[in-house]
C-alpha cells in the first residue's frame, strides 16, 4: 500500500520529534538488522507498530523466522524506517534491544496480539487486510518490543553539512 498521503517535511535536516511521529505513523515497511550467532548481519523487511508514548516498536514475527532466533541470541537490532516513494526520502533509523514479549503464540489464543495483528493487517493492506488477519489467526508468532536507544533521523533532498564541509 502506497503511502501517498504522506507528505514530508518542507525542510533539510533532522526530524522534530512531533515530525518523526507523524512520520511513523504511516505504514513503510521497515527493515530489521540483526546478528547471526555467526556475528554476520542479517536485514528483513518487516510491518511494524509504533508505539510514541512508550517510545518503542512492536514487530510481530512468525513462529519459525530466523531473526527470532537471532534476537534470542542477541537481542541488539537495528530498524530502518524509510519513505522510499517522496524524493526527500525521508528516514528514521534506531538502534536498540528487542524484548521478545510472548510466544510462539497464536493471535486466535493471546487478545493482545490478535489485536495488534488485526490492526497491522488493516494498517498495512487496506480493506482485504482483515480477512488476512482472520485466515493466519491460528498460526504461532512472536510478540517482539524494540526498545530504541540511538535515534537518527533526516528529510530533505541535500546533503546534511558534515558530508561537505
């Protein structure tokens, strides 16, 4: 699902945190990094929820995902949030620890993750997402919390400064 309806900030540089907010509370796909227990890197596409009063994500991996068991090795993540449709190319990046909250548990058997569920589908597919929600209900996931501790953010179409002078 496109995200026409975002418009970035008229502006080069770091995003406020109202900026960033709003920015997140559309649906990018995300990209997670993780490490391996080979100490590689290992970068997927995810949908994410963002929670701004806690200050956190949620990410809602399936029973068998190799980044859960990555996370369960090392909990340190990183998670790329990027506008990829407007030419400023508008960007969150965090670095952080991923709490795994609960599972492998079906949403159909946990409220709280078949309601994040239903409303990621919905966020991310439109209108066939609920039906999507209601086909994978009975199937095993993870509830997974990032907890940032970096923060990095830009908008605009320049460079930042420090690239050039």
């Amino acid at each position: 699902m496109l995200n026409t309806n975002y418009q970035p900030p008229q502006k080069t540089g770091k995003l406020t945190p109202a900026e960033r907010d709003e920015f997140l509370r559309h649906p990018w796909n995300a990209r997670l990094a993780t490490v391996t227990p080979q100490n590689t890197p290992y970068v997927v596409p995810v949908w994410y929820h963002y929670d701004p009063e806690e200050g956190c994500f949620y990410v809602v991996g399936r029973e068998r995902s190799q980044y859960v068991a990555h996370i369960r090795h090392n909990p340190a993540v990183a998670l790329h949030i990027a506008d990829d449709f407007h030419l400023e190319h508008t960007r969150v990046l965090v670095e952080g620890q991923a709490q795994i909250v609960e599972g492998p548990t079906a949403p159909a058997e946990s409220p709280t993750l078949q309601q994040l569920v239903d409303d990621m589908a919905l966020r991310y597919m439109g209108e066939p997402g609920p039906g999507y929600a209601r086909l994978t209900a009975s199937r095993p996931r993870y509830l997974i919390r990032i907890v940032p501790q970096r923060w990095q953010s830009w908008t605009g179409g320049e460079w930042a400064a420090h690239y050039y002078r």
